[in-house]
C-alpha cells in the first residue's frame, strides 16, 4: 500500500484491539532515503527538483523526506489526555502505480468509510490533512475526491511542504502532526504553497 502503509497500521490495530487480540498497540511507520527510491521516483518523473509545493498551481513534483513516527492506540483513553481514533477506512483502487484515478474514487471510498466507521457526518469535520504529494494528478485526484466527500468550504492543508514525502512514514507522520493540530487548536500551514 506503499504511502498509505504507516496510515493502514492504525486501521489493522483497531481491528486488532477490537476483536480482543491485543489490549493496545504501537503503531508508525520509518521511511529511510535509498537510491532505489530516489532513482525509482525520478524515472517516473515525479521528483521536483524544488521544495515540494502541494496544491499550488505551478507544483511540479514531490520531494522525498525521510521520517519516524509512532503512536500509542488504547481501546479507552486512560491518561486523559489521548485523542480518539473514531474510525478508518481503506480502499485498493490499484488505478495505476503512480497515479491515482482521476476523480480520486480510491480516495472517495476511504473518506467516506471512515466517515461511516466513525459514525460522523461529512459535515461534522472541522480539518483534512490532505495528503498533498505536490504532483499535478494526485493533487488534482485529492481536490476532486475531498469535494465529492465534503464539498467546499473545509479548512484543510497539507503538510509534506514541511517534511517532504516520507513514503511509508506519511500516514503516521501526518496522523502525528494532526492529533498535534486537535490537542493544540491550530490548522498547520501549506508550506511553499
């Protein structure tokens, strides 16, 4: 599932704690640069040769980052101060390798089984982190999938203008980043944007 590994442990540990397998789980992800990586991305010709620009008109490619992140999922929060993983949801459209389809249909049903598994309206959400790669067609995807999902108007941003692409690091990364965003009452800023 490649960007969207670190974002599906959460989901696997849920169903885990859920179905009375475990009582809590650590999850994350780690992302290491490597020259496969680097050279795999650039024959896609997706790499930006600039600080990655997601959702600016003139974006023209991702920049890759290497990153760590964990967190710790209880079915209950303890502490008092933990915030609460409502629900998930998953999708494999397997549209093409790189590209996602281009009304963002793989995007559309991960939104809106989340929003099902969490028992939330669509109107309910204050803020998407969006996951903003900075291409030309997966930005395009997001911004067609996020306004057949919630329509205009959501506060949302993306954050990789700020740490790069971490790959399979991103969906904890930027779990991380919006639970810091929640606990602290801030939208972060689309950097380079």
């Amino acid at each position: 599932s490649a960007c969207s590994s670190s974002a599906k442990a959460f989901a696997a540990a849920a169903r885990a704690i859920a179905a009375g397998q475990c009582d809590a789980a650590v999850v994350g992800g780690v992302e290491t640069l490597c020259l496969t990586t680097l050279h795999g991305f650039a024959s896609l010709e997706l790499l930006s040769a600039q600080p990655c620009r997601p959702c600016d008109e003139a974006r023209d490619g991702i920049s890759l980052g290497e990153a760590a992140a964990f967190a710790l999922l209880e079915p209950v929060d303890r502490s008092g101060e933990a915030l609460a993983l409502l629900g998930y949801g998953e999708s494999a459209d397997a549209h093409h390798m790189s590209t996602p389809h281009p009304q963002g249909l793989g995007a559309v049903a991960a939104m809106r089984a989340a929003l099902q598994s969490a028992h939330v309206a669509a109107q309910q959400v204050d803020y998407l982190n969006l996951h903003g790669t900075g291409t030309r067609n997966n930005d395009a995807a997001e911004d067609a999938a996020v306004r057949a999902v919630f329509g205009e108007g959501l506060a949302c941003s993306a954050t990789k203008g700020w740490t790069g692409h971490t790959l399979g690091a991103a969906g904890a990364v930027e779990a991380v980043i919006t639970l810091l965003a929640l606990r602290h009452g801030f939208v972060p800023g689309t950097a380079n944007t």
